[in-house]
C-alpha cells in the first residue's frame, strides 16, 4: 500500500553556483510512501497511517537547509522520513530542481533515493 505526496512545491537556496545561494530557486518533492494502513482504512484513524503533514514539515525542514547538491538534499528528506515516521516500510522521494544552469536549454533535473526498512 502506498501514500503519496506529490508537487510539494518549496523555494530553496541550492547549487553549487553562488548565485544559486543568493536568488533561490522553485524546487519539486515528491515522496511515495509504502505502509500498511489497512487499519486506518477500516476505523479512519489518523495514528494508523502516515500523516501527509508530517511528511510536508520533514520535507520543508530539510530543504531549507542549504546544500550544493540536490542529492544530497534528496537523501536527508528520505532519512528523515524514514527514521521519524515509523510506520513508513519504504520510502522513495524525488527532488526536481527546475531550469538548472547548464549551457543549454533544459527543463529541469531530478535525482531520487529511496530506504527500504
């Protein structure tokens, strides 16, 4: 069973270029989320499934923190999902950073990284 939370939208200061560190830039989370919540299903309890808004808090805290590399970023979030939210079985998020300054024209650029407990 999956619970997903996509196009989590969020402004960061990420990139290896200094410019990137003053101007910031829209970024892209994506987490899907395996776990059981068939109790959940069956008595809609909150405490017997993954919250969605923990999972947006995690994801906002660890991408503001400042990194060079959205790899790096990506793998904290995974991390931090995975070790505070114990009901998660596995965990795959996939960061997007938009319009990354390459010498060419390309639209975006994704990594993903993903624990299996």
């Amino acid at each position: 069973m999956q619970v997903t939370l996509e196009n989590i939208q969020l402004y960061a200061y990420h990139g290896c270029l200094e410019e990137e560190a003053l101007i910031g830039q829209n970024y892209r989370v994506d987490v899907y989320i395996t776990t059981d919540y068939s109790e959940a299903a069956q008595t809609d309890d909150l405490t017997k499934t993954v919250d969605y808004t923990q999972v947006y808090e995690i994801a906002k805290r660890e991408m503001a923190i400042r990194s060079k590399l959205i790899e790096h970023v990506c793998r904290r979030i995974c991390e931090a999902l995975s070790s505070e939210i114990p009901r998660i079985e596995k965990c795959e998020v996939k960061l997007t950073k938009y319009n990354p300054p390459v010498n060419g024209m390309v639209g975006n650029a994704s990594v993903t990284w993903e624990i299996i407990k």
